[in-house]
C-alpha cells in the first residue's frame, strides 16, 4: 500500500510539469501563429514609423530604424494640406450608401432565393455566383461608355452604383447560406398572424440574419474604403475624390513630402483598423453561420 500510494503521489506531482510542455505539434504551429502575426504587424509598425520621419531619414534608406525626432508635423500637414475632412467625409458618405444598398438588395434577394420556391431560384443564384469571378478592372470601358451616355460621370453615383454591383454577389452568397437554415415553423407562424412576405422578412428573418449581416457590412466597407482604380477612372473633379487621392497633395514635379504621405495613409486606414479590431468577432461569426448552416 505505501509503495502504491508513493507512486500515485509521484504521478500527481508529475502532472502539472507535464500539463505546462508543449508538444512539437503546437510547438510547431505556436511558432508559425507567432510568425504570422508578426508579418501581419510589421508593416502597420513600420507605416507608423515612417509617418515620423523626415524626408532624410526616409531617403537615406534607413529601412528599420526609429524616426530620430517624432515629426508630428506630418500629421498636421497630411490633415490641412490634403483636404484630409473633404475626402474623409466623401468616402464616408460612398461608402454609407454603398452599405445600405448592398444590405437591402443582398437581403431582401437572399430571402427570395432560399426562402420561396419558385423555378428559376437557382438559375438567379448562379447568376449571383458569376458575378464573383467577374474582375472589376475588366469593366471599367464598359462602365466609362455607359456612364458617359448617362451622365453620372464626376458624381459620387459613378462609383456607388459598380461598388454596389460588386459587393452585392458575396453578400448574397453569405446570406443565402445562413438563410436557408432558419426553420419555416417561425414563417408559418407569423403568416398564420396574418403578416404578409415583406412584414415576415421585415420582422422575422432580418434581425435572425444580424451576424451575416454584420459581416456583409464590414467587408463592404473595407472593400469600398480602400478601392482606387474605379475612382480614379470616374472622378477627377477634386471635391468628389474619395481618400486614396489624398497621397497627391504632397507631391509635385520635383519633391515629395514623404512624411506627410505616410502621416495621411495611417489616417486614412485607421477607420478600417477601428472598425475590424471592433467588430473583427462578427465576420468569423457570420462567416462560420453561413458556411456550417449553408
């Protein structure tokens, strides 16, 4: 009995030595997440640091180093010198709209998909599905002729109505697949109340649909805040350039304020950074819903 006991005592006291190793399996992806998020920060670090330089120390090559003195001036400069209020608010204001159409149209095309049964659902869906493979660039001659007939050239419209068309086919894919997994009993009910299809999806399918929704609504943005080639090709009146063009204002024919530059690109990608590391939760939630409910 006392050899048995002595060797359970041996084994307890051996337990939380071995709970706190790590085998070579996670040893080996521990040190891969570790790589990974370090290549993922770097360049946020680095954009950081560069924004504090002077023109010198950024054209001396000094890739790594620490900005000497923080010039904070640049970010002064990059705020009154680039128009930074007027191309904010003029992507806030493409970008809201763009967001609130794509979530009324991917919705409410969803719903009617996954939800009815009618005989070209999966035709229409389809259609959505090769919209995805479609590269914005390769209709950016269509567009301009089109576009020119209208007249909606220079006009915040010009780039709202393709960032709408763009975004729309992912957002109906994930909605779609979150969609069809919700249970008609809760439908059946409400007809039975005597709602009708626009009240059953106002009330009863939408607020289910919060995390997708959520997630159409980040990528969305992300996607819209950060484009260039369509704006660049509609826009060229300077009181309805989105943030992007905000890099020209500090370049002329011979110098550049490249500090200034860097101090404009870490303003015009901190409301991205803000909103994902706020709602970074509802894109895996949304993703993960559609794809194992889908």
């Amino acid at each position: 009995m006392n050899h048995a006991t002595g060797a359970a005592a041996a084994r307890r006291l051996s337990r939380p030595g071995q709970r706190g190793r790590l085998s070579p399996a996670k040893a080996i992806v521990l040190a891969f997440l570790s790589l990974l998020l370090v290549t993922q920060l770097y360049p946020l670090v680095w954009l950081a640091a560069y924004s504090l330089k002077t023109n010198e120390e950024i054209l001396s090559g000094s890739f790594f180093s620490l900005p000497a003195v923080p010039q904070w001036i640049n970010y002064y400069n990059a705020y009154v010198s680039g128009n930074y209020i007027r191309y904010l608010f003029n992507s806030f204001y493409v970008t809201t709209i763009t967001m609130l159409a794509v979530i009324v149209l991917s919705s409410m095309s969803a719903y009617a998909i996954s939800r009815f049964k009618w005989r070209l659902s999966r035709a229409v869906m389809l259609v959505f599905l090769i919209g995805l493979m479609i590269p914005m660039q390769a209709t950016l001659l269509p567009l301009m002729v089109m576009f020119k007939h209208m007249n909606v050239l220079n006009t915040h419209l010009s780039l709202i109505l393709p960032y709408v068309a763009f975004s729309t086919p992912i957002a109906v894919f994930i909605l779609n697949g979150f969609m069809r997994s919700l249970p008609r009993e809760i439908e059946e009910s409400a007809i039975m109340d005597g709602a009708g299809v626009y009240r059953t999806f106002r009330s009863i399918a939408l607020p289910i649909c919060v995390p997708p929704v959520m997630t159409v609504c980040i990528l969305t943005f992300i996607n819209v805040w950060n484009e260039y080639i369509l704006a660049a090709t509609f826009i060229s009146k300077e009181s309805l350039k989105t943030l992007p063009f905000g890099v020209y204002g500090f370049v002329s024919q011979y110098s550049a304020n490249y500090g200034a530059i860097g101090a404009f690109l870490v303003m015009g990608a901190l409301p991205v950074i803000l909103l994902y590391f706020l709602l970074s939760d509802h894109i895996t939630k949304g993703m993960v819903a559609g794809a194992v409910k889908g």
